[in-house]
C-alpha cells in the first residue's frame, strides 16, 4: 500500500489500482494544503510529487494552480445556516456573524492558517479574486438575503445597499484580527464589534 505524507504529518493512503475521483482530489487538496501550512512554496511540480497525483489528473479537476490553492485555502470552513429575519433582525445577525452559530463555521479553521492566508491573497491579487469569487463571497449569502428581509419587512431603509452593509459590518471584526492583532473571542474585542454595529445599524434603521 502506498502512502504519501499530506498535510501536517497527515498519511493519506490509497487503495491499489484506480482510486475513486473524491479521494484523488482529497490527495490534491491535501498536499495543496501541506505546502501552505508549512510556508513553501506552491508549485504543481511539488503537489504531484506530494499528492502522487498526474499533472493531468490535477488539471483536469482544477483548471489553475489559483483555483486549486484558493480551494484548499477553503478547507476548515463552511456556509452558515440562513438568518432567521422574522424576529430580532439585528440580534439574528450578529448570532450567524458573531455567536456560536458564526464561530462554528470557523471552528476547524486555525488562526495560523488565517493569517497565511490573509498573506498569500495580499501578495496575489489574482488568488485573492479567485478566494472571493469561489468561497467567500458564498458565505455572505445568508447575511445579505437577511438584510434584503429586512428591507422588504420596512425595518431597514429601502435605499440600502446590501453588500456595502455587510462589508462595514464584517470590516469592523478585520479590522479587530488583521490591524489591532486582537482575539473575536477575547470579551472587550466583541463588546468593541457589538459596539460599532450598533453604529452602523442606526444608520441602516428606517
């Protein structure tokens, strides 16, 4: 049986003969995100001799070494549940941003590995679209569809644009990891974040 060593010491062993297509992308995400946690760099030439996988079956499930690394920079992390916009419209979301519904979706997401992220799409403003349009921008759904409700409840002001919204309010809590340094889970940090909501929400209130 052949084994090759995968992300942080992870063995990903496969079966003899042809494996199954998930566990050959398994194998490329795998050694895709070996190579980032450990800050080397990220060629095809490494994540085939990593994965054990060919050029051509890496390239035929990913069209670019972009959309593959951005993938894999997605691994840990999910799509939140939709917002309930039929009660406390505010409290509602800040629970799917902020509580334990929005810190589940980030549970298995190491802050080492935000932080490498946050430096590769920086220095790669093609990675950095390529994250947006695969992953993150997926994950504002919920949010932004609670926001619409409450346009259409007569809650928030009809001339709102819904994506301005959500980027002044996640802004406030990049603005707490990326420039302050801080922790979300540090209490002063989230009584700042509920503090600048508060802010922008008035503003957004018919």
């Amino acid at each position: 049986m052949t084994v090759v060593v995968a992300d942080a010491g992870t063995a990903v062993r496969r079966r003899p003969g042809r494996p199954r297509d998930e566990e050959i992308d398994g194998q490329i995400i795998a050694a895709t995100l070996g190579l980032i946690d450990a800050e080397e760099p990220v060629t095809v030439t490494r994540i085939v001799q990593r994965s054990g996988v060919s050029r051509a079956a890496l390239y035929r499930r990913w069209p670019s070494l972009t959309t593959l690394i951005a993938a894999a920079l997605d691994v840990g992390r999910s799509i939140p549940p939709a917002v309930d916009a039929e009660g406390d419209l505010r409290t509602a979301i800040f629970a799917s941003m902020f509580g334990a519904a929005g810190m589940a979706t980030t549970s298995a997401y190491s802050e080492a590995r935000f932080r490498h992220r946050i430096r590769l799409v920086m220095a790669d403003r093609a990675l950095q679209k390529a994250y947006w349009r695969s992953h993150v921008a997926r994950r504002r759904v919920p949010v932004e569809s609670a926001l619409s409700a409450g346009i259409a409840r007569g809650i928030l002001r009809d001339d709102l644009d819904v994506e301005a919204c959500f980027d002044a309010i996640a802004g406030v809590v990049y603005y707490q990891l990326v420039v302050r340094g801080d922790r979300l889970e540090d209490e002063s940090t989230r009584a700042r974040v509920s503090a600048a909501m508060d802010v922008v929400w008035r503003g957004m209130l018919a």
